[in-house]
C-alpha cells in the first residue's frame, strides 16, 4: 500500500502552471476523494460550526458551500491556482462565509500563528507527495499548518496515504499532534455480499499498532479508500505521550 508512488504520474502536481492549465481546460467544479455528505460526521465532530476554519488547495470543489449550508461561518479557502481562485471568487462573491485566497500551502506566512480552529486538506498533500522534493514540501506544509492552528484544534487529512507513508510525516514531536485514524470507501463502493466486514462502524477509529501501523489483522474492505487522520494540536506538556514514527526509504 505505499500509495505515494503508485498513485502519481509524471505531473508536478505542486507547480501553480500545471494546476491553472488544468482549470483552464475543465472548469465546472470537482470535489476530490469524497464529497462533504460523506465526511460531514468527521467534520462535525471535531470543528464546531462557529470555528474558523482554513481549506488548503480548494480548487474548484463545492465542500465549502455545502459546509456553509451546513452552519459554519468562516471558511478561508486558498489554493496555489490563481485561476481557480478567481473563478472560485467570482462565483460565490454572494457568500460572505467563504473568503479566497491565493497562496502555496508550503508558505502562508500572510496568515498569523494561531489563527484558524480547523484546518482541512482534501488531497493537497497527496498533490506534494506526487511533485519534486515531496519530503521537503510536506515538512513546509505541515510545518505550516501547525503554525496556524490554535491549541486545541484540529487537522483533518483526507488521502490515499496509509499509516506507512503519512505517520512518519505527520508525527514528529514538533507538531505537537494527537492522531486519530479512520478509514471510508470511495463514493459508489459496492462491498461484495460475500466479504466479511473490517469492523463495526467506518466512524470508529482504526487503533494503530506501536509502531504506527495497520492492525495486523485489518482488512481494507475497499483497496482503495481513503485514509482520514484527525490530529488533533495538543499542549506542549503532552508532548510526551505522543508516539513517534520515523521516516524510512519507503516514505521518501
């Protein structure tokens, strides 16, 4: 499942030109992974409606709208695609909920430190994973992600990435980041009526092992899914009990 190589190709998904060629060529909108009806129970559970969120590389997808509808009321959305953020400006200039920014996600230093309760990613570090120095980029990234988050809030990673490609990143003592691990099938998912479930629920977390991995006995129902990590930005004094996973020649 080292899904950082076989779910690339040959484009720079980190290069802003790539991104407004594409938006150019498709326009209309696009949600990546999964819409928000799917992901709303992880959303609800850990961003409180009155939160002031960040959504890293927006794109052209309608989550944003569908959270507002939803109840939130401060939802920054930026991407790297100047392209995508005029279209995406002009098209919902009548929702004052909803603010666009351009802005690469390995520098968002417009941004305060603390200034967001939720940041979510639907597929951008996936992108930076795919593009040239992807270990330095997801570093600057995340780096920055954990700058903007005030203590107590909360991460949420949607991606193709299991526990041996993202956990190394995402859990170094620097984040200061308690992880919470779910799994959900892609839209339109049929399970065959003669498997046997995983487990109970998909809204139940996935208890990792020491080492930060998959259950020996997990069984991904859909190959595949996607991962969800909910980290959740703790006090410096819990830094202690927060596990570590160190990068190996697989993550790189």
């Amino acid at each position: 499942m080292y899904r950082d190589v076989s779910s690339c190709n040959t484009y720079n998904y980190g290069d802003a030109l790539y991104w407004d060629a594409r938006y150019i060529q498709e326009g209309g909108s696009f949600d990546w992974y999964q819409r928000y009806s799917a992901l709303r129970p992880f959303v609800r559970n850990f961003i409180p409606l009155s939160s002031r969120i960040l959504m890293v590389g927006c794109g052209n997808a309608v989550m944003s709208e569908d959270m507002v509808k939803d109840g939130y009321e401060h939802i920054t959305n930026i991407d790297i695609s100047s392209v995508a953020i005029e279209m995406m400006r002009r098209k919902y200039e009548y929702i004052p909920q909803l603010k666009y920014l351009q802005m690469d996600v390995r520098d968002m230093s417009l941004f305060p430190d603390e200034s967001f309760d939720g940041v979510i990613d639907k597929g951008t570090l996936d992108s930076l994973m795919c593009g040239t120095d992807a270990p330095i980029s997801a570093s600057q990234m995340l780096a920055e992600v954990c700058r903007l988050l005030k203590p107590g809030g909360t991460y949420i990673l949607i991606t193709y990435g299991d526990p041996t490609v993202r956990m190394p990143h995402l859990s170094r003592p620097v984040f200061n980041w308690k992880i919470m691990l779910y799994n959900i099938p892609r839209p339109g998912f049929q399970k065959p009526e003669s498997s046997t479930p995983s487990r109970k629920s998909f809204l139940e977390p996935i208890p990792l092992s020491e080492k930060g991995l998959l259950p020996a006995d997990f069984v991904l129902e859909d190959p595949d899914s996607h991962f969800i990590y909910v980290c959740k930005k703790i006090n410096d004094t819990e830094i202690d009990t927060i596990p570590t996973y160190q990068l190996t020649a697989d993550v790189l």
